[in-house]
C-alpha cells in the first residue's frame, strides 16, 4: 500500500529522495479526474500537489490515514485548508522558496512592456525592420506601484530601484515599521493613490475573498492614464473584461499576465491584442526555484511521517488528534 500519493507532475533530486524512503504513488495526471483521485488517496498517509489539483473537504474525508498534505509552492488556495485542519492533518508548502524567480520575472515583464520586445522580436523574425515602430521608454525616472509589499513585493522593489525607479506601495497587511521597509526607499500609500501616480503598477497579492476581482473597472479607471499592468500573482485578482476594456480605451497602454482567471483559459480578446503579453504561470518555474520548493516541500513530508515536525506547516507542525 503506497504511503504517499504525488497527484502532479512533480520531479527532482528531493522526490527520488523521498521515493528511496517510502512507497509513492506517482500519478502525474490523477488531478485531472476527481473520481480517481478519490479512488487513489485511500489509505495513504500524505498527498503532495502543486496547483492544479483540488484538495477538497471530500477529498480530505476520504483519505482515512492522511497525516500531511504537501503542496509544492507558495499559495494553498487549492487546499481546503480548514477541512484538513478539522482532520488534523498537517497543511505544508513553500512560502518563500520561488519569491525570487517570481519577482525576478515581474520585471523582466516590465523590461518588455516597456520596450515592446515581443512585438519587437514578431515583427523582425517576419524579415520586418521598423526600428521607429518599437520606440519604447526606459523604467529610470518612472514610478513603480507595488500592490502587496510582502516577500516578492520586496524582492521587486529592490531591483526597481536600481533602475531608479520611485517606489510606491500598498498592502493592508504590512507594518509601516517592518524590518524589510526600513531599507527601501518606499513610500506607503492608499491603493487609490498608488493606481493614480504610478507609471507602472504590480500585482503581488494573495487570492482571498478580499483580492477577488481587486483589480475591476473601477480600479483601471482609477489607473494613471497610459499606465502598465503586471500581474504574477493570482489570476482572479483581476476582472479580465475590465482589463480588456481599459486597453480598448486606452486607459492602459499595456498589460502583462503570467496568471488567468481560468488556467489554462479560454480564448479571449487578450491574445490579439499586440500591448498584452502573456505567459502560462510561469512565474516559479526556474530550475533553481523548483529544486528549492520540491525540497522543501518532500523535506516536511518525510519529517511528519517518521514523527517529527514540519518547518513550514501551515496550520501546524505535526499531525493533531483525531477523534
């Protein structure tokens, strides 16, 4: 009977590890078919995800032994993560291990939005050479708005401002005396102020009922005219009809999206328009993250099943009581 059941297509040094220590299932494609998934987690003592499987309260009920769930990155909107804490079982992940690749995409996003580099690189591999076509802008001088001045927020910041950038930033959240503020030249501001001044605004905020739909007609209306729009965060932050209608109108004069609504999504009017670019959640997927994450991650799971603590349990270390 396999102890622990991988239902993504989730790989490394860190996995064969933990496949030399115990019995794991690996079905990389079980997310897909819930019914399976049922069938599949049985009796196993930990279930390890990324984010496309959904690990619901019915889930969560019909795994009877389950000990620890173990999702490989850094959101847990996938993870009903009350129903497993009523179960007692340990909720694990990967808070910070991929920040910097996230953050390190945000601005090579930036980077090409400002210079159009992907309208730039179609049009020459088409034998083009409209050198006056693809005037962009530089980032020195502009302002950056940071919306969410958590981890990847910061990481962020730090590289704008070697482009010296003005930063602006908002968060609900964030102590306006945090450590990590005190050696940024960031200025706190209400969300309305920094979607009025900002040249460019990011997104890095988590997906709550609070984030839902943040960035809506409302919100690009209150953007700076001919302003940029990037989000890696999660897609359903931002209302993509809205989005579409302020690029239409030219409230916005770009947008860059690794995240969708709906992943993967629908056709929509965003693929053809030539301002938006968009890359399939993406964000994490360096090599260098993914080692750090998928170890992390297999390192909590391996701890909780020979009865030691996770590091990064989410709600908490060990498994509780049940019954």
């Amino acid at each position: 009977m396999a102890e622990i059941l991988v239902t993504e297509n989730i790989v490394g040094k860190a996995m064969d590890q933990l496949r030399s220590q115990f019995d794991v299932l690996f079905e990389p494609t079980a997310w897909k078919n819930a019914d399976q998934l049922q069938l599949l987690i049985g009796e196993v003592q930990a279930v390890i995800v990324r984010n496309q499987t959904e690990v619901t309260a019915e889930l969560i009920t019909a795994a009877t032994n389950l000990k620890i769930i173990g999702r490989a990155g850094a959101g847990l909107d996938n993870v009903d993560v009350a129903a497993a804490t009523e179960a007692g079982v340990v909720v694990t992940y990967a808070p910070c291990e991929n920040s910097l690749s996230v953050a390190e995409l945000t601005i090579g996003l930036m980077l090409s939005l400002a210079r159009n580099i992907p309208a730039a690189v179609a049009d020459t591999r088409q034998a083009g050479w409209n050198r006056g076509q693809f005037t962009g802008s530089e980032l020195a001088g502009k302002t950056l708005g940071i919306v969410g001045i958590g981890r990847i927020g910061t990481l962020v910041a730090q590289r704008a401002q070697a482009f010296g950038m003005t930063l602006v930033a908002h968060d609900d959240y964030v102590d306006p005396t945090a450590p990590h503020l005190q050696t940024l030249d960031v200025q706190l501001t209400s969300l309305e102020q920094l979607l009025s001044q900002a040249d460019f605004v990011v997104c890095h905020v988590p997906l709550s009922d609070e984030t839902r739909d943040l960035f809506n007609r409302q919100r690009f209306g209150q953007m700076k005219p001919g302003a940029m729009f990037i989000n890696t965060s999660r897609g359903e932050v931002v209302n993509e009809t809205a989005l579409v209608e302020a690029l239409q109108n030219k409230q916005l004069a770009g947008a860059a999206l690794d995240v969708r609504s709906s992943e993967p999504p629908a056709p929509s009017r965003l693929e053809q328009m030539e301002n938006v670019i968009l890359t399939p959640h993406i964000a994490a997927f360096t090599s260098e993250a993914q080692e750090r994450v998928v170890a992390a991650v297999c390192q909590d799971v391996a701890a909780v099943l020979q009865g030691q603590q996770a590091v990064n349990g989410f709600n908490f270390p060990q498994p509780a009581q049940q019954g």
